[in-house]
C-alpha cells in the first residue's frame, strides 16, 4: 500500500470516528429526553440515561480487547447495530408505554440506552486499532480519533439542542441519526471493501438497514402518534413538539382538553372553576387593578377573566412558548373558550423566561398571577423558590395581592404546604384556597400580600359562573387530610422546609406525592 493510499485510508478513519461520536452523543441525550418525557423527573432522568450510557461505553471498551481481527467488518456490523436499536428507540418506547404494564417503559428505555452505550463504546477502540493497522503512530492515531470523538460530541450535542428535537421531534430525530451511523457504515464498506470477503453481502445488508430506516423517517412519526394516542383519554386533533415541551389538543364529545409534556393543564367543562378561583379573589384582594402580571397562562383562559374588570388598563403576560400562544391565538377550538383574550389591546405578550424575566422587570404590579405548570422538573422549580417570589414580592405595589397555583393539596399535601410556607419566608402573608375541578381533582391556590388577606372580606363583583361571594370564605377551609399539619408514617408532623435554589427539595416531594396518582 503506498503512502498516499494510507493517509486516505486513515482520513476515512478519522472522518467516521468524528461523525458517528456526532450520532453517539445526539442518541445519549435523546435518551435522557425520551426519559424525562415519558417517565418525568428531568434530573433523574437525564442522570440515569447518561450514567448507563457512559456504564455501556465502559463495557463496550473493555469488550472490544477481544476484537483483533476483522476491524473493518466490525465496525460496520457496530454501526448496524446503532442504526437499528437506537433509530427504532423512541418508536419502539411509545409503543411499549402505550400497550405494556407500567414500568416496563421505563426497563426498556435503560435497556435500550445500556445496549447502544455498549455499541458506542467499541467504536473508538476498533478505529484506534485500524489507524494504527494503517501504518498511523499509535500515539498519533489514538490522538486523531480521540480529538475526532470530543469534537463530534459538541456538534451533535448543539445538533440535537437546536435544530433535530425542535424541528423533527424526538422518534423522526431516532431515525435520521440512525441513517447517518448505517450510511457512514456503508462507506466504510465501500472505502475498505478490498478487506471484505462478502462485501456484496455486507453493503447489500447495509443498503436494506438504510432502506428500513428511511421507511422509519417517512411512516414512523404518524405510527408513534397513534401509540401516543393511547397515553390520552380522547382523540388527539393537534399535537407539536415544540423547543420547549409536547404540546397535545384532544377532542371528545364537547371537552376539549390541553396538555404540555403529557400533563393535563385544562379540560373545557370545568376549567371555568379553575380560572375564576385564580383570578377573581386575587383581583379582590388586590387595592387596585389596573396593571396586572401574568405569568404564564399562555392559553388565555386567566386573561379572559382579567378583561371583565374595567379598571384594568394593562396586562402583560409571560410565556416561554410562542406555540403555546400561537395555538391559543388560532386554533378555534382555543379561541371559542378564551374568547381571543390574548389580541385584546390591553394585552401585552412576551415570550421570555419568568424568571429572567423577573430579574429585569421595572415597576410595580397590583396584581400577579403565577399560572405555571406544577414544579415537576428542575427548570419549573426555580419558579417556586424563596428566590422567585422574592422578585415577585419586590414587584407587588404596596397595596397588591399575588395568586399562585400551587398544585392539590389533596394529592399532595407536602408540596402545596411547602408554596405556601415558601411565599411566606419571601416575606409575605399568606391565604389558601382549594377548589374542586372534576378534572384534576382537589386543587390548591395562594394568595399573597403584604397584608393579611381575610377571605370573609372578599366580594366577587364579575360574573362568573361558579364562584360567588358566599361560596369564597368555603374555599379556604382544608379538611384533616389537607391540613397544612403533615403527619408522617410514624405519626410525627413533618417539618417543612421551603424551597431554595440551593436546596431544590419541592421536586422529590412532588414525585413522592404523585406516584401513586
């Protein structure tokens, strides 16, 4: 073989390493996404994931000591093997979560992420092993291939951040990375095919992989989207996969129903007793009512409300998702019940961070309403903290009241007394509510001033179409088992402690709380 022919036999080796390290670190945060998506609990998720990933790129390094012979061929067969387990994973998983018992999604996903781990493990070594067959120093060639590795993992990571899962989704995402490890399997066949003994019989294996794969990223987001149609009680009429969560619209005989990363947020027969205890009391409480601040809330349904009150001048609602906004703006079934709230003139969108948003805000609010989604991951957390309501608390006009949803204190009392004492350590004085919405259950909500808020005093002067005057001051009383006196399994009353940036303890509450729900 002469020179030349070994630096480009050589490059070829580098060039794979570098992009099939691209397809194994897009594969491994898939899997934490898929996780997080599936089972909940972003952090853990994510940790478990990336921890068997790295377990199986362990295995696969100390197996591939026993691969001596047949490199090339190895590897290819490695890089058929990626293809087909990891482009049919978040397929497969929908399906598993949709027809299996509960928990084996969770099995199969961790399976799945150890296997194609292991596969990822033994790429680097064999590669290694053929530079250095090549004629590369040893040194030199573990240098090229392992420089290759890290640089194609910062790719594919801001591959995968920024372009694949936003715009293709997570199953569509698995497929085209799947293509992208048979077809560079599939060059190598044919850079090296003078050391395959049957290369007719390896590229034409490799050729129908590609073939299934490409059937994959044609047909398999519509199959996946009738396994996820069995995640939900009704029809699914819109569903997106937006930077930022799954959003899905379903449709039954009259209920429309909204949820985000699979969690319920309305449901159309009963959302007005949601909305109307969010809303009017705060507004009661509150001295004035002329500038108000939403904080999420992105399907108008808390503005529709706001908007019966006059005296409001100004409204400015925060929500990170634009599509959220977008759906609510234009899709009718969204439009009839929030009655195009959102392009009122009094209405001012942003589509930032809350909390960010809070660090930069100027002036003061009469009233805030916290309508976020409940802390069951790391980003929503933060919106729950001493910090948090800090701001908001730094952002309430002397005179103004603050309402928080803060999850059922029912299902989970730990975490709704938890809000609750959090707000308080921001310096504020607190009063609860509960409601009960058939669709979610007993459901929970703060109100929050710099003065004690006295419900008795409190009028509902709009109209609304559950809640009055006379019915208010029963919202704030909490049977035994939603007492904000906690009782452990031993008895004891458990001390609760509020929620900090530094000490993030609401999300193991929250999953505690709903495990069984």
């Amino acid at each position: 073989m002469t020179d030349q022919q070994r630096l480009k036999q050589s490059q070829s080796v580098y060039w794979a390493s570098g992009i099939v390290s691209i397809c194994g670190i897009i594969f491994e945060v898939l899997f934490g996404a898929l996780g997080s998506y599936i089972l909940g609990d972003g952090v853990k998720q994510y940790t478990l994931t990336i921890s068997l990933f790295l377990t199986g790129m362990g295995i696969g390094a100390y197996i591939s000591e026993k691969i001596t012979k047949q490199l090339i061929l190895s590897f290819i067969w490695i890089e058929y093997g990626v293809g087909l387990i990891g482009g049919f994973s978040a397929f497969l998983l929908f399906g598993v979560t949709a027809y299996l018992p509960e928990g084996t999604d969770a099995l199969f996903l961790y399976g799945v992420t150890l296997v194609v781990g292991t596969l990822t493990g033994l790429e680097l070594p064999v590669l290694i092993r053929k530079a250095s067959e090549i004629g590369v120093a040893l040194r030199k060639s573990t240098a090229k291939v392992l420089f290759s590795d890290y640089a194609g993992g910062l790719i594919g990571g801001l591959l995968f951040l920024f372009l694949l899962r936003p715009y293709f989704g997570l199953v569509k995402t698995a497929f085209i990375v799947a293509a992208v490890n048979i077809a560079v399997a599939i060059w190598i066949a044919v850079k090296f095919r003078h050391e395959l003994k049957r290369f007719a019989f390896h590229f034409g294996a490799g050729v129908g992989f590609f073939v299934l794969i490409l059937i994959g990223i044609l047909f398999g987001e519509e199959a996946a989207f009738h396994f996820e149609q069995k995640l939900y009680k009704d029809p699914i009429v819109y569903s997106e996969q937006t930077p930022y969560q799954n959003i899905v619209l379903t449709r039954e005989e009259g209920d429309t129903r909204l949820y985000l990363d699979g969690q319920l947020q309305f449901s159309s027969i009963d959302e007005h007793r949601y909305h109307e205890t969010l809303v009017h009391p705060v507004m009661a409480a509150a001295g004035k009512q002329e500038r108000v601040l939403v904080l999420g809330g992105g399907d108008g349904l808390a503005v529709r409300e706001l908007l019966k009150y006059q005296e409001t001048k100004e409204i400015t609602l925060v929500d990170l998702d634009p599509a959220v906004v977008q759906l609510a703006n234009e899709h009718h079934l969204l439009t009839g019940l929030n009655q195009h709230s959102l392009q009122n003139k009094k209405v001012r969108v942003l589509h930032q961070d809350a909390f960010q948003f809070m660090k930069q805000a100027h002036g003061f609010y009469d009233v805030i309403i916290v309508d976020l989604p409940d802390p069951n991951n790391e980003s929503l957390n933060k919106l729950y903290t001493i910090e948090f309501y800090s701001l908001l608390r730094n952002h309430l006009a002397a005179d103004g009241a603050m309402a928080v949803q803060a999850t059922s204190p029912v299902f989970a009392p730990e975490v709704y007394w938890t809000i609750d004492h959090t707000i308080a350590a921001a310096g504020l004085k607190t009063a609860n509510l509960h409601v009960d919405i058939p669709s979610f259950g007993g459901w929970g909500f703060v109100l929050a001033s710099r003065q004690p808020i006295s419900l008795d005093r409190l009028p509902i002067i709009e109209q609304t179409r559950y809640l009055s005057t006379e019915l208010l001051p029963s919202l704030g009383r909490f049977g035994k088992d939603e007492d904000s006196l906690i009782e452990g399994e031993n008895g004891q009353l458990i001390e609760l402690r509020p929620n900090t940036l530094i000490r993030p303890n609401l999300i193991e509450m929250y999953e505690k709380s709903w495990r069984y729900y």
